[in-house]
C-alpha cells in the first residue's frame, strides 16, 4: 500500500513493489498525459514532478513515493475557480504561444521540465535552458520554439 498526494488529492493505491510511477499513473489511475517513450529513462517524455522536482516516471519506483506529491501534466491548471479554474499553466501557455510543440508526444514531459526548472532556477539563460531540457528529446525538433517558450514562461512566472 502507497499513500501519494497526486494533482493535489489524497491517493492511497495497493501496488506491486515493481511498478513504476509511470504505470501507476497511466494504468491504475487513468492519468494518461505522461508518455512513454522508451521506458529506459533516455527520453524524457515520462517527465513528472515529485515533491517539486522533475523525475523520469518509468524509472522511479511507485512504492518508494510513500508520501510524496506527485504533478502530473493533468495537475498543472488550477481547478479552483478563485484560482482561474480551467485557465492554463504560464509555461502550457508559452509552449502555444512559441509553437514549441508540433507532434506533441513530448510535450508534457518538456512542460513539466521546464517548470522544474524555472521553479529551481527563475533566470535561466538560453544555455542554461538548452543544459536543463536536454534529458527531453524532441523528434520533430522544435528545439528553438522550446527555449523561446520556456524564456517567456520565466518572465511570466516572475523570474524574468
């Protein structure tokens, strides 16, 4: 039995000791915004966030998460009405805003990246950016709309 705070709601799934936070989410909870990729943590696209920082979800053990808050892509926008319920997270925003996306199977695993990031790091310059997102590939190569995307949201976000 694990106790997880996932999106912000209390979750407390039996799992087997194998099972990764990946296929807790997409299997057992139906969270299927997190991709995966190569299932070997070289991509990226299993991108979530742990207690804050970004972890690749097919190599991080579900049962050792007893605890911890977990964001997934479908827990980024506030669902509260004071909050702006439905509005999109600055970072979601600035990937439209930048087409920094084209196929979009990475996607969420590069916004979550980049809010890693940003959270850790409000000013990132371009090369510190480029360092940062490149754990997440992108096969239609929308590198350049990425870091453009990821410089606004910043700003947005009040680093810039």
């Amino acid at each position: 039995m694990v106790g997880l705070e996932v999106n912000g709601r209390p979750c407390r799934v039996t799992i087997d000791p194998r099972l990764s936070l990946l296929d807790l989410l997409r299997d057992r909870l139906g969270l299927t915004g997190a991709k995966k990729g190569c299932d070997h943590g070289q991509c990226g696209a299993c991108t979530l966030l742990v207690d804050g920082r970004a972890v690749l979800g097919c190599l991080t053990l579900a049962a050792r998460l007893d605890g911890a808050r977990v964001t997934s892509i479908e827990g980024l926008t506030p669902e509260d009405e004071e909050e702006g319920a439905g509005a999109l997270h600055p970072m979601q925003q600035a990937f439209i805003d930048h087409d920094a996306f084209q196929c979009g199977y990475c996607t969420p695993g590069q916004i979550l990246s980049a809010v890693a990031l940003i959270a850790a790091e409000p000013q990132p310059d371009d090369g510190r950016i480029r360092e940062h997102m490149s754990g997440n590939l992108c096969r239609c190569a929308a590198y350049p709309n990425i870091v453009a995307a990821v410089r606004a949201a910043a700003g947005r976000m009040g680093g810039a």
